[in-house]
C-alpha cells in the first residue's frame, strides 16, 4: 500500500512529532511510504487568483504537480497536525485550498461534488479543548472527513484525537503514543 503522510506542525521536539515518528516506525513494511512536513518544505499556504491565476485552472498549477502527483499515487492518507483555534494549521489549509481543487480532487455536477480520488485515509489531530468543552468545539478533523475528504472520493476515514495535550503527563502521552503504533501497525 502506498501511504501518503501530510505532517503540519512547526515544532520538531512537539508532541506531533513523536506521533509522526510513531506512525513511521510502526506501519506495515508492506507500505511504501512518503512523508510531506508542509513546514520543512515551506509550503506556500496562499492561494492567488488574478489575471495570471485563474480558479478554473488550478488543476493544472504547475506549482502544485508534485503534490498531485503524491495524491494519485498514495492509497492511503495519513494526516498529524494540531487544531489551533478551532482549526488546521493555515499551512494545511492552504495545501488542501491548493491542491485538492476542482478537475483534480472532485467534479462539481448538478448533483453536488463527484469525488476523482480514491483510498482512505487517517486524521490524527491534537488539541488542548476540555473536555467540557468537547460537544461545543468546532471538530476539524470531522470537517475535513466529511466536507473535504468524503466528498473527494474517499470512502474510509479514520479519524484519533489527543486531547490535553499540553496538560498530558508523560506516562499519558506514552500510552496515546501506543494506541497510535497499534492503528498503525494494522493498517
């Protein structure tokens, strides 16, 4: 299986980063596996329409090729980033503006969107939200599975959360990151 990593956080020692490590070190070798980090590549988040730029022609950005390119080969998505005020990263935001676009990602049709890709995908999302605070949140990750992913062909998504992050202990983070290696491991 080809797995496709889109890692966001800017923070190399972050939690998020041991949980990319994780899910490296812990899927099948029977996956081929390519890892984008949006920050290491200094990802371009902005999108720019303008006599140039015309929204009709994203599909074929020549900017944006390779990471089409990784769409179509991956069978598997795999996302780690943060929510950040209620939201992904703008960098992930601006990746997902950029490159999941009409003519490429998803038709629109008198129906709604026809998704053009395929496989599944896993959304891992960190978060600091109390728990009290829970049924009130915005959940991006839920956004992103159902009004990005879903409507782009994918038929699976799983989605983890990790909450308190920043009040976790040690111990507690050990054992998120356990729960994450056996996901991955069954992949």
């Amino acid at each position: 299986m080809n797995s496709l990593i889109i890692y966001a956080h800017p923070d190399k020692k972050s939690f998020n980063a041991s949980i990319l490590k994780t899910v490296q070190e812990n899927l099948s070798h029977q996956h081929d596996v390519k890892t984008l980090d949006l920050y290491e590549e200094e990802f371009d988040p902005v999108l720019r329409f303008d006599a140039i730029h015309r929204r009709r022609d994203l599909a074929n950005d020549v900017a944006m090729k390779h990471y089409r390119d990784l769409l179509v080969w991956a069978d598997q998505l795999i996302f780690i980033f943060p929510t950040w005020w209620s939201g992904m990263p703008a960098i992930l935001k601006g990746f997902i503006e950029r490159v999941f676009v009409a003519g490429f990602a998803y038709d629109n049709t008198p129906r709604g969107l026809k998704g053009r890709l395929a496989g599944q995908a896993w959304i891992i999302t960190t978060h600091n939200t109390p728990k009290i605070f829970l049924p009130f949140a915005q959940d991006y990750s839920k956004v992103l599975k159902f009004q990005i992913l879903k409507p782009c062909g994918f038929k699976t998504v799983k989605v983890t959360q990790v909450t308190r992050v920043e009040y976790m202990s040690n111990h507690e983070r050990k054992e998120q990151l356990e729960k994450i290696a056996k996901i991955a491991k069954s992949l």
